[in-house]
C-alpha cells in the first residue's frame, strides 16, 4: 500500500533546493510507492509558479517526470494530464483541474472573464459561462 504526501514533501522531490527536506523527500519517492492527490499537484503547481518562478513550460515539464514514475500513484491521472495539457495551450492550471471534474456537468460557471475566454482552448469541454449570462462558451 503506498504513502501519500502533501505539497510541501512533492515540491521538495521536484525541486532540489539543497536542504534536507528535498534529500528526505526523494528516500520517499526511492523507497516506496507514493500516492499524490488531485489536491497536492493542484497546490504544487501553484507553488513551483508563484515561490519558484517556474514556467508553465517547467510546471509541465516536472509534472510529464512525475506522471511518468511507475512507482507514483496520481489520483485522477487522466485528468491530472489533461489540466497539464490544458496548462501547455494558456489555460490556468486550477481551471482546467475544475473544467475538466466538471465534465459530466451542463456548464461551468464562473466570476473569471479570463477562464472564460481561455476556456475556449479546450475543445470538447462544458460551456463556461458568467452566472446570468446566457451566452456561453466551449
């Protein structure tokens, strides 16, 4: 049965700052099967972006490595690479995490003119929409 880890043990596994955390952080993704939560890669990517200065280049990049350890258990991967796709085309990382569970949903609403107008990046999603509009997009 694997481990699960919050943001801050994550961010130390991809990130080598030099300290101890991130030495400790990568025994646990060597010694044992790692499960990470929709909620700590959602986290993560806000961190790597506004702490470290990562790129969505770099976010996307660091995720595509995680994503690709056998020994990794992403909840909801599928969508996990999904946001990450939706990330490489402009949209932000927590919105396309929230377009994307909300699949089976009507429509999506949203207070955020700029989901909205990116959202259009992502075929085939719900429509996003300010609530009392009637105008929607997808």
């Amino acid at each position: 049965m694997p481990s699960a880890v919050d943001t801050n043990v994550l961010v130390r596994f991809l990130v080598d700052d030099g300290s101890d955390h991130a030495a400790l952080a990568r025994r646990v993704f060597a010694e044992e099967p790692v499960f990470v939560p929709t909620s700590v890669v959602m986290e993560t990517e806000w961190v790597l972006r506004s702490k470290f200065g990562y790129s969505p280049t770099l976010i996307c990049d660091a995720f595509d490595r995680l994503l690709g350890f056998e020994a990794v258990l992403v909840q909801d991967a599928d969508l996990v690479v999904d946001a990450v796709d939706a990330l490489r085309v402009g949209l932000d990382f927590a919105d396309a995490l929230h377009l994307l569970a909300a699949s089976d949903c009507d429509r999506l609403y949203t207070f955020d003119s700029d989901f909205i107008r990116r959202s259009d990046r992502m075929t085939g999603s719900v429509p996003v929409m300010r609530p009392g509009s009637s105008k929607a997009t997808s």
